[in-house]
C-alpha cells in the first residue's frame, strides 16, 4: 500500500537519525537518555499528526519504533 510505506518513512527517518545520534553520544549516558525521551516525544507527536491530519491510525508503526527506542534506554540505565 503506498501510503503505508509514506507514513513507514516517516517513522523511519526518527529512527535513522537516532541511530546516528546514540553513536554519536555513545561516551554521555546524559545525553543518550535525552535523545531516548526526545525521540519518543517526536514518534508520538508524528503518530498524533497522521492521525489528525490524515485519519489514520499507524499504531503498529507507533508501537514499534517506540519499543525499538525504549529498547536502546533500558540499555543505557
């Protein structure tokens, strides 16, 4: 389904640079933990927007790269 994959991207994006950015700050537990919560406030805010703006649950999207994310704190703590 094409608009799938459109909202999948979006997701994908968040999860691609913070990837990047929990390398970057591999050696500032502080800073891995702010890009944790930070990260979840925007794959929420994005789930928030697809279902105002487009009427579209994605919460299988949501919930797993929110467990993905909550995946790398509980590695951090």
């Amino acid at each position: 389904m094409e608009n799938y994959e459109y909202f999948e991207k979006g997701y994908e994006r968040i999860w691609q640079n913070f990837k990047f950015s929990f390398k970057v700050y591999q050696a500032n537990i502080v800073f891995q933990r702010r890009l944790c919560v930070e990260t979840l406030e925007e794959i929420d805010r994005l789930h928030k927007e697809y279902l105002r703006c487009y009427g579209v649950s994605t919460y299988g999207l949501y919930r797993r790269y929110l467990n993905m994310v909550e995946r790398n704190y509980e590695l951090i703590r």
